[in-house]
C-alpha cells in the first residue's frame, strides 16, 4: 500500500500539513511539501496540492523530475476525450527532467489528481516523491473551485490537509448512489451514498483523506463546482 508521510518545514500551521516560511520573518509566502512512498511496481493515486511560486503552474516536470527511474509513468484523466474521459500515459523515457517528453509540460492542477507508477524493474524497492510548491494562500486562493464531472473523475482536496470526507461539500451534496474510490496500492475501496443524509456514507464517514491523495468520484448529478474555503489561518 502507498503510504504518505509529511515533514515538518519549520512552522506548522494546520497539524498534518508542513509549511515553511520564506524568509525568516512572518510573510505571505510560504513552501511545503508532502512526501509521498511508492513502492516499484505499483500505481499510487496522488495530487499536488500546491502553486508554482512563478505563476506559470506546477507541470510534471517541475513536480516530479528525476524523483523516479526511467520507465514510470503518470496517468492523467482527460475530461475532454469525446465521447467519454479517458487516461492519458506519459512515459519518463530517459535519466533526465527532458525525459519525460512534450508530456512533461501538462500541468499537475489542485483539486485534480492523477496515478503514478514505478516500474517493477526499478533499482530501489521504494521512491520517495517530494510534492512541492507554494502553499495556497488568502490573497490568490481564499476559495478553490474544482469543476466536478457527471459520470467519473479523479479529483483532490485542493489544500495540504488532512480532511474528513463527509466533512466536504462534495460528499455532503452528493446524490444517493453516487460513490468514493480509493486506491490502496492494489485494488479499489468502493463506498456507495446508500441514502440521503450523512450516515447514507456508512463506513465513508470514518474515511481521512491525506494531504497528496487522491480519489476517484463518480456521480449522477448535473455537472458542478466543488467550493472549497482555504482551511487554514495563514499564509
């Protein structure tokens, strides 16, 4: 099974989430990262839950580099694939950020998540992949919208947090069948809404979701926004 830890950065602000100030007084800005294992030959299910300091967005070259060997792969989910959404591969082909290809400029958005695997022929048993960035802040994120589809997709929580999963508006708005997927390392963990209120979830009301993981949400509800107000005080 993926497993998912965090390093604290100096000062922490919400307790399972690591920020570090920029400089060595009170500001704004602020980095983190969260530390994701991936073991070789499996398929992890991981978001990005930070910004590019420079604004241009946090492409797979930037995010996950040389952090793991040639031949992993990154599976995105493309909404816009008619007639349905579909994966798209992106193979590291060579020991270099230019390894990944014309498919390292795709952006790695918060709120969206997407698979990685280590080929079971790496070097090492396990990767450690660093997800780094700029912490969402109350000036360029005091809200985060993720467009939510009819039907599937891969999504996020949309900060570095850890977060209750009947706590979000995502699971609290959702219709009676709709379902939450998640991704242990080898097989799915299906939860299906079985009525219209909060115990509807069963066993989904105990599930945390982790800063970096992702998660799979099928719904039959029109297409919408999922508002997420930042969770935290600062940055």
């Amino acid at each position: 099974m993926k497993k998912l830890a965090l390093a604290l950065l100096g000062l922490t602000i919400v307790g399972s989430s690591a920020f570090a100030q920029t400089t060595g007084v009170l500001s704004r800005n602020a980095v983190g990262y969260v530390k994701v294992t991936i073991p070789k030959g499996k398929l992890a299910l991981i978001r990005n839950d930070f910004e590019d300091i420079s604004g241009a967005g946090l492409a797979i070259t930037n995010v996950i580099g040389d952090q793991v060997p040639v031949g992993s792969t990154i599976l995105l989910w493309d909404y816009t694939f008619n007639p349905a959404p579909k994966y798209v591969p992106i193979n590291k082909a060579a020991a270099n950020r230019g390894g990944w290809g014309a498919g390292g400029t795709n952006r790695l958005v918060r709120g969206q998540s997407f698979f990685l695997q280590i080929p079971s022929g790496a070097a090492s048993n396990e990767y450690q992949v660093y997800l780094m960035g700029e912490v969402p802040d109350k000036t360029t994120a005091p809200t985060s919208t993720v467009g939510v589809i009819t039907s599937l997709g891969m999504y996020g929580v949309p900060y570095p947090v850890s977060e209750y999963w009947t706590n979000t508006t995502l699971a609290k708005n959702a219709a009676v069948g709709d379902s939450l997927l998640l991704w242990n390392g080898d097989a799915y963990v299906p939860y299906n809404k079985a009525a219209a209120n909060r115990g509807g979830w069963g066993a989904a009301t105990n599930v945390i979701l982790a800063p970096g993981q992702g998660f799979w949400f099928q719904t039959s509800n029109a297409s919408s926004n999922w508002s997420v107000p930042k969770p935290y005080t600062w940055p």
